[in-house]
C-alpha cells in the first residue's frame, strides 16, 4: 500500500505542484479546495480594533496565520494574512507586495 503522495495525480490537476506547495490533492476536492498551499507559519501578536466613540485601542492578544496559497484559477500565488480565529477577515498580497511589507517591517523595526 502506498501513501497518498505516491498516488497519481487527480485528473484535475493540470500541471505538477509548484515547490513549495505541502498540500495533499485529492480526486475528490472540492473546486474550491484545489488550492495549493506552503506550510503555515504563525506568528504570535496583538489585533487591536479601535473604539468608535472613543477611538482608543482595545488590544486582544491572537495569532496570525501567513501561508502562501494559489487556487488552480489563479495565475500566481498569493500570500495570506489572517486571524487563525476568524476567518471574516484576510490579507491577500502578490509576492512582490508581501516582499515590501517585509522590507517595511524590517526597516520599521530596527533599532
Ligand atoms: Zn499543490
């Protein structure tokens, strides 16, 4: 008996993964799970929402989940930001975006 990797490809995907993609495809994902996917990476942070009536910052300690995806109708990989928690909201960049918010965030946070 095999593993699931050693399996053949599902006939709906087209071409080989990318590298970096970690993901598990099966014949019988949904179209809308067919989507590459990198090992997650989570960072530990603070969210803040900001108080309508008083504008002060009301931080909740959350962790943030970053993965670089591509669904099969996307014709490049986007990085994700998001909430492990909510699923509500999420940031979606291009590589080269996502490289210069790492660029802003280093040069943000030197000394
Ligand atoms: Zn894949």
């Amino acid at each position: 008996m095999g593993s699931l990797r050693q399996s053949p490809p599902p006939s709906w995907l087209d071409e080989p993964c990318p590298s970096w993609c970690a993901r598990v495809h099966a014949e019988d994902d949904h179209p809308e799970d067919r989507i590459h996917r990198a090992p997650p990476v989570f960072v530990p942070g603070v969210l803040a929402q900001v108080d309508p009536d008083t504008l002060e910052r009301v931080p909740e300690a959350g962790t943030l989940l970053v993965q670089r995806t591509q669904h099969l109708s996307d014709p490049t990989p986007w990085i994700l930001v998001t909430e492990t928690e909510d699923v509500g909201r999420q940031l979606l960049m291009s590589e080269q975006v996502a490289r210069q918010l790492a660029d802003a965030l280093h040069d943000q946070s030197q000394e």
